[in-house]
C-alpha cells in the first residue's frame, strides 16, 4: 500500500492547486482522477488532422486579471509567458433564427427606469432574480439578463445567491484584463500534475475511503490502496458525501443537502471555409435546448472553428446535433470532429453562506478531512483555487 502525507480525490482545478500548495510545502501528494486526464473544468479537447492541430475548450473558457492565487501558481509552474489574449468578439443573441447583439434583446427604457437601484441596492440576503430584476427592470431580467446567467453554470440561476454570481476582486495591472493559454487551460493543470512530489493516477475512481491506525485508506476501483496522515476531497458534493459516509457521518450528511446539476457539453470542430456565421465569443439563446454556445473565436486559427454547446439534460444525440446544424448554418457531414463531455456543478442557493460556515465548523473537529471544490465560495476558477489555498492553510497550521 503506497504511503503519503497528503491523499486528494479529483484531479479538477480545485484538486491540482491543493496538490500545488501541498507538494510546494514538500508534503508527499497522491492525486487520484477518475478520468483518463486531470483538468476538470480545465477540459481542452485536443484535435489533429492533416498535421494541422486545434484545441476547444468544454468546460471553462476565460481567465481574468483578478484570479490573483491562480496566477501565483501559473508564475511558479513557469507558464507565465504562455498566456495569451482572447480575441474582441461579441457576446450575442439567438432569436428568431437571427443571431443580435445583447443590446437588441433590452427594453432600453425600462432599463433606465431602473438602473440607478444600483446605486442603492445591496446583494446581500438577495438571489440573483430579486437582485437584478431591480436592476435591469423585471423584463429585462426574464427575457434577456436571465439567459446570459443561466449561461455561466449551464443552469437556471433565478435563485443562486446574487452576492455569490460575480464577484469584484483585486486585479493584477500586469496582466490581461481576460486571457487564455496557449495549448488552452488544460495545459496549466498538466503543468501542474507534472510537478515533483505530486503522484497522478489516473483512470480510476476511488470507491472507498476507510480509516485504519489513524490514517485514511483510499481504495480506487481497480483494487489500488492509498494510506495517508491527510485527506482532500475535490468532488461534486454528492460523490464526497457517498465516500465519507464510514469515516465521518456530519460531514457526508451536510454535504448531502447541496443541490447540483448535470451539465451535458459537446465540442464541434468546422473547417472555418465550412462556416458562415460571423465570428462570436458566445451566443445565448433564450428557452433553447442549450444555454450557451461557446466559440473558439476568441484565439483565432487558420484552418478550423471550434464550438462547445451547453445543453440542458435530458436531450439525445440526434436533437442535439440536429440543434447544432441549425445555429451553425452547417450540415452535419460539415462537421469534422465531435466530443462530449458531462460534468456536475453545484446549484447554490440563499442562505449557501451559513451553510459553509457550517460545514468549516464540522472539518475543525474531523481528524485531518480537508474539502476544496467549487461550491464554497463561488463557482468562478478563482474561487476553487482560493478555496483549495484557505485549505491547506489550515492543514499547515
């Protein structure tokens, strides 16, 4: 049985920077990764043909300036210099079989009529509907702002907390207002994984969590065991709380109460000659089959274009491809290469704060229990990797 300090189940964004912090403080880290690749959210699908190569993003899309504790990580992995800008495309509309610019979408005068609530409304005990429905006018929230923030989690937002939804943070002057990576966000977590201290495996899903002599023991499916003195879980909240249950009871029961949502994403690749539609960032289309339509435009490529849609769940293969011949304009013997990829993200709700505070409250009297993830402070790439430095932060006190 393998011997570490430090066991971390998931290999997303939230796993690897809690496997950065740790193997940096020289702790021995095993990471296990259900899936054949780390990265999570950070899913860059690779394409090859002809020699010619491409990369699409599934899950997340942007970095920003103000990811402060990720940009630390991506300076000490040395990648620095391999991040690059996003192309100015627009965001857009679908409607009518027309794709428009956002500002078609709104009632201008209702609009005015309610923006200077900005002024004086505070988010704080608000969700996102009784928020911004304030803000924008209640029309313009329902028929347009609405679909622009199911887009975000590829879910219906109507009652997330609104001060959770977007969050201001300090930005860094020197660097890119928004920006991506070269080989695309994948390559920061492979850069990661591939660190000295940090033991990957891949393939596998841990099935079991035991404790034994008072550390735990990690069983994946394939048979492996993993002893370590400390435990991180970087899963969806039903998956930790299924793993917990023999070791801690108030923890898997706390986490069993979150809400989630199935999101169901399929990549297309295009030859660009293939392709009409002007070039985009995204594109919304209000009480579709999907919530968003993310386009590789923003890194240009001179042979191929790239789009990732979202769709609700539910759907089967034949509706989702008809759906995404119709938005592209292109027959589906067009379309040169196809992937999928399904992920599961919290649905948060009012009153999600308390809920943290108590579940830091339940880890401060477990023996060495560590939890990272994208339901504690928000969603954005950002906040798992703060989520994952306050973790070990407290590990290492």
């Amino acid at each position: 049985m393998a011997q570490q300090d430090v066991v971390i189940i998931g290999g997303g964004i939230s796993g690897l920077s809690m496997a950065f912090y740790c193997s940096q403080a020289g702790m021995k880290t095993t990471l296990i990764e259900k899936g054949k690749a780390v990265g999570g959210s950070f899913a860059s699908h690779h394409y090859s043909s002809n020699g010619d190569s491409f990369w699409l993003e599934l899950g997340a899309h942007t970095c920003y300036s103000s990811y402060q504790n990720l940009l630390g990580i991506v300076e000490a992995c040395g990648i620095f210099d391999t991040i690059i800008p996003r192309e100015k495309v627009p965001f857009t509309l679908l409607k009518n079989g027309e794709v428009k610019s956002i500002t078609s979408g709104l009632n201008i005068p209702e609009l005015l009529v309610s923006a200077p609530n900005l002024f004086r409304l505070k988010k704080d005990n608000l969700t996102v509907r009784e928020y911004y429905s304030k803000i924008v006018g209640q029309g313009n929230y329902r028929n347009t702002i609405s679909h622009f923030f199911n887009a975000v989690p590829s879910q219906v937002t109507d009652d997330f907390p609104a001060d959770m939804m977007f969050k201001s943070r300090p930005k860094r002057k020197d660097v890119l207002k928004n920006y991506t990576f070269k080989g695309g966000l994948q390559s920061v977590a492979h850069t990661i994984a591939a660190r000295k201290g940090i033991e990957v495996r891949t393939g596998s899903p841990a099935e079991t969590v035991a404790m034994s002599g008072g550390r735990y023991v990690v069983r994946t499916e394939d048979g492996q065991e993993y002893s370590a003195g400390a435990l991180v879980l970087a899963l969806p909240s039903a998956v930790a709380s299924k793993l917990l249950q023999n070791v801690n009871q108030a923890v898997a029961h706390h986490l069993s109460l979150l809400k989630y949502a199935d999101v169901d994403s399929v990549g297309v690749v295009v030859r660009k000659e293939n392709v009409s539609l002007k070039p985009v960032a995204a594109i919304i289309s209000p009480d579709d089959t999907f919530f968003s339509m993310v386009s590789r435009d923003t890194v240009k490529d001179d042979n191929f274009r790239g789009f990732a849609f979202h769709f609700r769940p539910g759907l089967d293969d034949n509706a989702k491809f008809k759906r995404i011949s119709e938005v592209l304009g292109v027959g589906l013997p067009k379309i040169e290469h196809t992937v999928t990829n399904f992920t599961v993200l919290p649905s948060l709700r009012k009153g999600h704060r308390e809920w943290a505070r108590k579940a830091d409250d339940l880890l401060s009297g477990a023996r060495n229990l560590y939890l990272t993830g994208n339901y504690f402070g928000g969603m954005a790439i950002e906040d798992c990797v703060s989520r994952s430095h306050d973790e070990f932060d407290r590990m290492a006190r």
